[in-house]
C-alpha cells in the first residue's frame, strides 16, 4: 500500500469519519479502496473508536455511491462549509 505523510493520513481519517463522503471519493483522492481505507483507520485510532465507525458506515446509504440515491450529487452537506465571518 502506498505511504502518505501525516498530513494525508489525517484528511483520509478525516474523509472516512464523515458520513456523507462516500469511499469513492477517497479513492478518486488518494487512490485507496474501501478495504484500505478500513485498513489506515484500524491502523491510526482507537480500537474502540475504529469499532464504533465500522458499525456506523457498514451499508450506510451515503458511504457508497452504488447506494446513494441517484439525487445526492455531492459530498457533503450545502452549509457545511461557510464562509469566515467579518469582524
């Protein structure tokens, strides 16, 4: 499997602990399937954290594309990301 530096590592974890980004855009991204995401997280967090995320993504909708409805188009929600408030 091929090496990413520590801050790669973390935008993976960060990509496969959200539930909307599906594990085909980690692959598009980085080049990893599914079982090597799975892989990189059992390998960099918590047993009991890694425990807790494979049983909140395993067949969840927004994880897959091939089980996403054809309606979902992006990968994460419309306000999720705002624009930085003027002070």
């Amino acid at each position: 499997m091929k090496q990413f530096n520590t801050h790669e590592t973390s935008r993976i974890i960060e990509m496969a602990w959200e539930d909307r980004t599906p594990f085909e855009a980690i692959e598009g991204l980085f080049g990893l399937s599914e079982p090597e995401v799975i892989e990189i997280m059992r390998a960099n967090i918590k047993r009991k954290t890694f425990n807790n995320w494979r049983e909140r993504v395993s067949g969840r909708k927004t994880k897959h594309l091939r089980l996403r409805s054809p309606d979902v188009s992006r990968g994460y929600c419309a306000t999720q990301y705002k624009p930085a408030r003027k002070r």
